[in-house]
C-alpha cells in the first residue's frame, strides 16, 4: 500500500478493511463519538439556520430524517441540514492535533443511509472509524498550513471522511471510492472568514451533503480524476503549499485516529476552554461573584486572540469567538454551556460589564491549549491559576458519566427523559445492533 498513489491506496483502505482487524477500545470510543454527535445534533435542531435550510431547500422526495425534529427531506438535503444542527453550537468532537471537528461531516452523511433498516450497527460503527480516519489523516498531511492560509479544515478534510464512510456503506468498488474522493477533493471548501456566522455550520453541512453525493454518484458511475488528493493540480496542492502525505498513508489499518478525538465540555472553540476552566475553577475556589472582580488578565496563545478576539460580540455566534465573553460568562455562571452563549447572554448587561474587565495578552511561550488566569479583585486579592490540562483534552478527558450528562442536557429539552436514555443506551451499544437506524427513529420527533 505504501507503494500506492494517496488517493488509490485511500480508496483499498476503505473497500478492504475489515471491522474484525479493529481492536475493541477503537470501537468504544466510537461509541462516544457517535453519542456526542447524536447529543449536539439534536441539540442544535431548532437553531434559525435550520429552520432556514429546511424552508429554502426543495426536497426531492421525504425519505430522510432530521434529528432532533418531525419534518423529513431528502437524503441530501438531510445531510445537510444534520450537519448545520451538530455544529451550531460548537460543541461537537475536536480532533486537537488539526482542530478539525470529524464526526459532523461523516455521521450526517450517512444517516440517511442507514434509514432503510438494512444495516446493522457494526457496519455503521466501522464506517465512522473509517471515516473519522480518513478526515484526520488527510488533515495531518496538510496541517498547519491549510489551516493557517485560511481554509475550515473540518469541511476541507471533512468532505473525504464523509465520502468514504458513505462509500463503505454503499458497498463502492475501489474504483468508485477513487471516484468518489476525486469528487469530494474537487468541492472541497470553507473559509475561516465565516466564523461567527451561520456559514460556519454551513461549512460541516456541505461537507456532508457533498460527500455523500459524491459516494451515490460515482456509485453510478460518475468519473472524476482518480489522482484527486495527490495530483499536480490536486486537492493537497491546490490548498496547501506544504503537505506530507505520507501522514495520511502511514500505520493505516493499525492507528486509529478516532482515539485521539475529544469532547467538549464548552460550548465554543477549544482554544477558549482553558480560559473558561480556569475562569470557573477561580470562582468556585474563591466564591467569586461578579461584582467584587476589578480586573481579569489573562497569558494566551497568538492563536486565542487570532480565532476569538472579538471583544463586543453582538450574537451568540460571535459569543463563541470571544475570548472575554468566554471568560465572563464563566466567572459569573461558573460554566460555558450553551445557554451562556446565546444571544441573550451575549447582552446580558452584567456579563457585558464583566467582559469588559477582561485583558488578553499574548504570550507565545504558553501553548494553544494552554493559559494563564490572573484575577485582581476590589479588596486587593491578587487569584491567579494556570491551566495545562484543560478539562475535555486527551490528558483530561471528559469521562462517561460526564458525556452521558450533556447529552442529556442537550436532548431532553427537545426528546424527553425516556427517549434520551434509549439514545444513550443505543448508543454506547450501537455495535452490538441488528438494526442501526434505532438511533434515528429514537432521535426524531
């Protein structure tokens, strides 16, 4: 395989991996990607953006369902609008190494699949192992320079995982799934410029809706190039002037990439997190309240103040890219949920008051997933606490207990307690399923 061009030895590993190669800890933890991704999902359901995919996008046929709510659309249309609800809120799964979010573009796509009843759960447990693999690896060869240029990696690299996980399941020849890559390599795209914006979960959307057309029409025997990744004018040379694609070959088969994925414990951009864990730790430690805080510094990364330096956030949307909002909110609700990132709390006049005694300064020496807190207060208290190992890292994951409960923050609201723990309980089990379109009967109104 090493002897193999990108694209070709891609598409093998797709067609010919086996799920009994895979070892059970790999499995397991694809259990908690799907749960998560299932928990943001229906969490972010009635989010605007999609209410306005669904009044604007014609459907084609009502065969596919849309998490979380009763209206149904088509396969595409489906994928999309899933997409959009699992990253609204910016709390789905983060890959750390390439910030790449893997399990949008890839569960999205093949849901729709997965509606006939005819595919149990391993085939869909190996398809987001397969998928999230592809994703990250495709990220690595790129990473940094991709990103850094200005393209969402989540939907550039997303598109491929999803291509291939709906490839896998739609039983492609390895021809197609070269086909299928070319495809996806070729509608590639999401700039960082959305960020704030609906256009940001548009981006997982359309990696999602596009990587599944990919799949079904190569599968009908749509040609492209079957050197889409790899070629002179391909898609890693196009989109990033530095790239090792070996990273995306190397130990194929035998490291998973899923087992370095990582989930949320807040609802924004990972590299805001240390500063609400360490925020929310000083609080509760000193039994802070808003009013007796005078000023609030804070040592970050270059990278903090350039995705999240928005000091005066108007929506929610940009609430998640602001470092001060992200830091008021935990020191005056001592968390970072959703709730303290929607547009009422980004207008909130106390945490607006409180924002504005938040000072960043960057310090290249302190590492993206990094911080230091220092807090003066109006008695002269001088609180200060640095964070290494934010809670949600892979040195500090958020455990089972914990992920249970966000889902059941996220989901009850909108399914009730007896359908959440039957989603909680099909998911942590899905492997083990006859039937893998449980989850989306139990996860639709």
């Amino acid at each position: 395989m090493n002897n193999k061009l990108t694209t070709a030895a891609l598409a093998e590993h797709v067609i010919e991996a086996r799920l009994e190669d895979i070892p059970d800890e790999v499995i397991s933890e694809a259990h908690r990607t799907l749960l998560n991704w299932v928990a943001v999902a229906v969490g972010g359901c009635r989010h605007q953006s999609v209410d306005i995919i669904l009044q604007t996008m014609p459907a084609a046929n009502r065969n596919a369902s849309i998490f979380g709510r009763a209206e149904r659309t088509d396969a595409l249309n489906a994928a999309l609008a899933n997409g959009i609800s699992s990253h609204v809120f910016d709390f789905d799964d983060t890959h750390l190494a390439t910030a790449i979010h893997p399990a949008g573009p890839v569960l999205s796509a093949v849901m729709p699949l997965i509606e006939n009843g005819r595919i149990d759960g391993r085939e869909l447990i190996h398809a987001l192992i397969l998928g999230v693999d592809i994703t990250c690896r495709l990220g690595l060869a790129v990473s940094p320079d991709h990103y850094d240029v200005g393209w969402h990696i989540s939907s550039t690299a997303g598109i491929f995982g999803a291509a291939a996980a709906a490839s896998r399941l739609l039983q492609n020849s390895e021809k197609q799934t070269r086909w299928a890559f070319g495809l996806a390599a070729t509608q590639s795209s999401g700039m960082r410029e959305m960020f704030g914006s609906m256009c940001k979960s548009f981006h997982i959307g359309n990696a999602a809706k596009n990587g599944l057309m990919s799949a079904m029409l190569a599968k009908n025997g749509f040609t492209s190039s079957e050197q889409g990744i790899e070629a002179k004018r391909g898609w890693a040379n196009v989109t990033s002037s530095e790239h090792n694609l070996s990273l995306a070959t190397n130990g194929l088969g035998k490291k998973f990439l899923i087992m370095d994925n990582s989930y949320k414990p807040f609802a924004c951009g990972v590299v805001v997190h240390p500063g609400i864990d360490g925020c929310v730790q000083l609080r509760n430690e000193h039994n802070l309240s808003p009013n007796e805080i005078e000023r609030v510094d804070l040592r970050v990364n270059p990278l903090v103040l350039e995705l999240t330096g928005k000091k005066s956030p108007k929506t929610g949307l940009q609430g998640k890219f602001s470092i001060y909002h992200a830091c008021a909110v935990a020191l005056q609700h001592g968390k970072g949920g959703e709730k303290e990132f929607s547009d009422s709390a980004v207008n909130d006049p106390v945490t607006q008051s409180l924002r504005d005694k938040v000072h960043a300064q960057v310090d290249e020496s302190i590492a993206a997933s990094a911080m230091v807190i220092h807090i003066t207060t109006k008695d002269g208290r001088s609180l200060s606490k640095e964070i290494t190992k934010v809670l949600g890292s892979l040195e500090n994951p958020l455990g089972d207990i914990a992920l249970d409960n966000k889902t059941r923050d996220l989901c009850q609201p909108i399914l009730g307690k007896e359908k959440t723990e039957a989603l909680i309980e099909i998911c942590r089990n899905m492997a083990f399923l006859q039937d893998s379109s449980k989850v989306v009967r139990t996860a639709t109104l």
